[in-house]
C-alpha cells in the first residue's frame, strides 16, 4: 500500500515536471536525464543483473544515433528511420554479444571496450560515411500522430511516455523466470549448466535486450540535440553509462535512473558554478567504488534502515546486523 | 625518402615509444591481473611534467628521469593508497582507474591548459644519421636505442635477478607465489612504481614527435591496450613484438586507409581476444 503511494506520487511528479520547473531549460535537463537513464537502465541489465560489465555501451547507443540521424538526413521519413535504426541496433548487439561473450569478468570488458572504440573510429574517422568530426545534422524532430515535438515541453512528454515504457520492461524482466535465470547465471554459471539452462543463450538474449534500450535511447539523444557526432560514441560517454548503473547501484531498478539524474546534474548545473566538474565526477567515481560499492541508492538506504531502528531500538538493528539487511 | 621509407621510420619509432609504455602495462596486466586504464593518464602526466622541467631550464634527459621518478611515486601511491584497499577485487579497480585517468585529464588540463605544448629536440639530435641507404633522423634513432636497451635492461631484470623472478612466479601464479613467501603486494607496489615510471618517461621522450595536448592519454591508452592484448600479458617479449607490430599498422593504416585507420588497429586485437586470449605469448587469458 504504502509502495502504491510512493509510486503515484513518483508518477505525478513526473507528469507535472514542465509545470513546477517552468523553465525550459530546466525541463530540457529533465528529458536528458529521462534519456540517460533509458541507457543506464539497458546497460544495468548487463551489469546489475548479468555480472557482465560492458565499456563499449555508448559505441550501441551512438549506432542507433547515426542510423536515424543518417537516414533522416538522407530524406527517410521519422518512423520508418527510427525502424531500420532499431533494427540495426539489434544486429550491432548480436554483433557484439557474439564476439564479447567468448570471454566474462575483465575479458569481457576488454572486448566490448575495443568493440567500442572500433565503432568510434568509424564514426571519427569514415568521414564519407559519417561526416568525421562535423557530425551529423537532424533537419527536425519527429511529430507522432501529429503532435509536434519542437519545443522542450511535448518532447519532455515523448521521452517521459518512453521512459516508463523502459520501466515497466525492466520491471517485468526482473520479475520474470528469464531474468531470474540471468541472475542466476551471474552468481553459479556451471550450476545453472548442470541444471540444464544454456548459460550461453541466456546472456545473449539479455546482451540484446540491454543493446535494444541503449539503442532507444540513442534514437532519443539524436531527436533530442537534433545532431550526433562522434563523441557520443567515445569511452568516457561508455565510462558516464557505467557510472550512472554503479553510482546509483546496479542491479536495482531505482538506482540507475538515480545515477543518471546525479550525472547529469553534474554535467549541466554543476559545470555552471564548478569548473572542474570532470574532475568531481572522477573523484566520485573513484569513492563510491571504494567507500559505497553497492552504489548510492542501496546504499542510502541501508544507512536510513540502520538509523531508522537504530530509533526504534535494539531488535531490529540487531537483526539488520546479523545479516538480514536484504537491500531491495 | 621516399613514402614508405619515411612510413617504416615512423612506424619503427612509434614501436619504440609503444614498448617504453606498454612494458609496464603488461607486467601490471600481468601480475594484478587488470588492465590499469591510468597508464595512458600516466604517459600524459609525465609528459606534462617534463615541460614544466624542461622549462625550468632542465634538458631533456633531466627532465625524463626526474619525470620518470615523480611518475614512480605518483603510480605507487596510487597502489598503496587506492588499490591496495581493494585487492582481490578486480573489477572494482579497474573502474577506479578509470575514475582516476578523468582526474588526472582534468588535474592536466587545469595546470597546463587546454593548447598543445610542442617540445624541442635536443640541440645534438636534430640531424639525420645515414644508415645503410636509409636516411634516419637521428633523434628517432636514439628513442629506438632507447627502447632496446630498457628492453634488454628488463630482460635482465626479469631473467636474471631474485626480484625477477618474485615477479615472474607472481606473473605465473600469485597465490602459489604467495605460499613459498613472496609478498606478492609489495611486487604490486614495485610493478606498479616502475611502470608509471617508464611511462613517465615514455611521455617525455615522445614529446619531441608528438607534442603534449588534452587527450593525449585517450590516444596512447587504447594503443597500449592493443600491444598488451596482442602480445600477451606479462610478457616482455609479447610487448616488444606488438609495439613494433602495431607501430607499423597506425603508421601504414593512417597513411593508406585514413578512413579506416581504428578499424586496422583493433581488428587484430579483437581477432586475438577471440581466438587466443592468452595473446601471442602470454600464459593467461585475461
């Protein structure tokens, strides 16, 4: 009950972001953090739930991008763009899962990496193909049933409508007997072998569910600056996904979108007063692994926990002590 | 000279500086089993180092070694203070060098700023050396000797010394090492020192050919990566062949195939990763 509370306030809060910030600058920051975190939520697939720690997320993020900003350029409509580049992203993650998951742990995180710097060498480099550092152009925004998506406010909406449609996969996926299994083949991959279940397949299908969101949010960053190049596609774009998943805390559902919001608050108004941003957002990165390594979410919330029975008294702290803290 | 005499000399030097800096990324690799993505960060620090010494009025060489050393204790305290905390946990140091290369690109660009810094050449080498018929410039020649004599020095070292052989008994098995008595953090520690040193290092000597600018550390990081892949981790001998191997690739891929330069230097590692993890002469997948 009280959970059904929480996420209808959650829910309304959202919904009247454009009204309460007013201004559309701010409500511009909104829709990059509803973005952001559609990423962060398809790379916390693989991180959180596979165990498998990608660095070349933002090469599949930046290839939907160029697809759709390509095509429209070229004079393709919106929607059918936006299909060929969904499409393309489903190759480009088959492409990768295949080659990536020869290996798990620091391999795997090898070859996603160089897999990522390959598709930023493209983007950088093929100047016929993708215009090299000038980037792409988008002429316009997409209008769907004829709403135009021109200013800050519909298009906020379009990405919220999106983002809660993310939600709601990944909700469904965690609950679900496959993500079930994913997770199980994170902690005991040889017993879920033993147990019958191809490990293999398994981490696969969630490589290309989690490419499958990168790559709409992808579809929305392009929409949304109206304009890719090639630094969406470089390894510190790959090393903010993995930041936002870790800071939040991978592995849950609020704790991504969390990292995302952190990031790019970071980013955008932090940048305004601090100069050296670039240099905070290092040095968080580096503290949460130390000192939080769960990520800020979980981690906010064993605190509270603690300190909230630590109000009530000796029982409950005791059992949160003795190992029955579940974070959830 | 013609293009491709020009292209192997380039290509010979690149390999040399290559080796300065990946021979101590592939012990790392080697020994503590990850991928230290502050090495690049290392290169560029050094570098910067070395223009602040070489403007107060140090030359080249001082300013190398004196760079090489600050890197030394720069690198090992990263060790001590930072990944020591976490040991056993691979993952999680590997991110908090990549948290660390962020800082350290932006420490840089906050004391240096953001315009490249070009570097001289030492007065005494700015001539050419005629060797057989090839022309070769001869401050490209003394980074090759260099490169092969810190090759050989670190052969010995490894090969004929009590501390090599500490490290390759760590390299080979750490937890067995651990068993017969070597303390195989402080070799952690001492790896460590020595690789930031020699990127340093690296990063000065390549100041003259490549100048230093933001960014640097984006581009020399992945090339170590590719070398360390290709040969092998903790290999001397892996690192020597793939700096020159990988020297030749960036020089002849940039000059003939421009656009698909990356393409050419990370297929090989991508191939190597995929069939033969362990690298050409390494003994661990990573």
């Amino acid at each position: 009950m009280r959970k059904a509370i929480v996420l209808v306030l959650a829910l309304l809060a959202l919904a009247t972001v454009p009204y309460w910030i007013g201004n559309g600058y701010y409500v511009n920051i909104a829709s990059q953090i509803l973005i952001w975190a559609i990423l962060a939520l398809g790379l916390n697939v693989l991180v959180g739930h596979a165990g498998l720690v990608s660095l070349g997320h933002a090469g599949l993020f930046g290839v939907a991008a160029y697809a759709a900003a390509w095509l429209v350029a070229g004079g393709w409509g919106h929607l059918p763009a936006a299909l060929v580049a969904l499409a393309m992203i489903i190759a480009t993650s088959a492409v990768f899962a295949v080659l990536a998951l020869r290996a798990t742990g620091i391999g795997f995180l090898m070859i996603t990496l160089a897999l990522g710097q390959i598709l930023w060498g493209v983007a950088y480099r093929w100047i016929g193909l993708t215009g090299g550092d000038n980037g792409i152009n988008v002429p316009s925004r997409p209008a769907p049933f004829g709403i135009s998506l021109t200013f800050s406010t519909p298009f906020y909406y379009f990405t919220l409508a999106v983002f809660l449609l993310a939600v709601v996969a990944m909700a469904v996926f965690v609950r679900s007997p496959f993500g079930a299994s994913l997770k199980g083949t994170r902690d005991q991959p040889r017993r879920m072998t033993a147990l019958g279940y191809n490990v293999w397949l398994i981490r696969f299908l969630a490589f290309l569910f989690s490419g499958f969101w990168s790559g709409v949010a992808g579809l929305l960053f392009c929409y949304y600056n109206q304009f890719v190049s090639p630094n969406v596609l470089a390894l510190g774009s790959s090393a903010e996904a993995l930041l936002m998943v870790i800071s939040g805390g991978s592995g849950t559902l609020l704790g991504p979108i969390a990292g995302a919001a952190l990031v790019v608050v970071m980013k955008n108004v932090a940048s305004a007063y601090i100069e050296r941003w670039n240099f905070l957002l290092g040095a968080i990165f580096v503290a949460i692994v130390i000192f939080m390594p769960e990520g800020l979410v979980p981690g906010t919330v064993r605190l509270w926990r603690w300190a909230w029975s630590g109000l009530r008294g000796g029982r409950a702290a005791a059992l949160l002590r003795a190992g029955d803290g579940t974070v959830r | 000279m013609s293009l491709w005499l020009l292209l192997a000399v380039n290509s010979v030097t690149l390999g040399g500086l290559l080796f300065l800096l990946s021979a101590g990324f592939s012990l790392i690799f080697g020994l503590m089993r990850i991928p230290n993505l502050t090495h690049g960060s290392f290169f560029m620090l050094g570098a910067y180092l070395g223009t602040s010494f070489l403007a107060l009025g140090l030359n080249l060489w001082l300013a190398a070694l004196a760079s090489a050393a600050a890197m030394a204790m720069i690198g090992g305290g990263i060790e001590r203070l930072l990944l020591r905390r976490l040991a056993g946990q691979e993952l999680a140091q590997v991110l908090v060098t990549l948290g660390l290369s962020f800082m350290i690109a932006d420490l840089c660009l906050m004391e240096w700023g953001g315009d490249p810094i070009s570097v001289d050449t030492p007065a005494g080498l700015r001539g050419a050396v005629p060797i057989l018929s090839i022309v070769f410039p001869t401050y490209r020649l003394v980074i090759v000797i260099i490169a092969v004599v810190v090759a050989a020095a670190l052969w010995v070292m490894l090969d004929r010394t009590r501390l090599g052989a500490m490290i390759r008994a760590g390299v080979d098995d750490a937890p067995m090492a651990r068993i017969t008595g070597i303390r195989v953090s402080r070799l952690f520690t001492i790896v460590f020192c020595l690789g930031a040193a020699l990127a340093g290092f690296a990063g000065v000597m390549g100041g003259p050919i490549l100048s230093v600018y933001p960014g640097l550390d984006a581009d020399m990081l992945p090339l170590a990566l590719i070398v360390v892949i290709l040969g092998g981790t903790g290999s001397l001998p892996g690192a020597l062949l793939g700096s020159f191997i990988i020297g030749f690739l960036y020089n002849f891929g940039q000059a003939l195939f421009p656009e698909l330069a990356y393409i050419i230097l990370f297929l090989p590692m991508l191939l190597i990763l995929v069939v033969r993890p362990q690298g050409l002469f390494g003994r661990h997948a990573p």
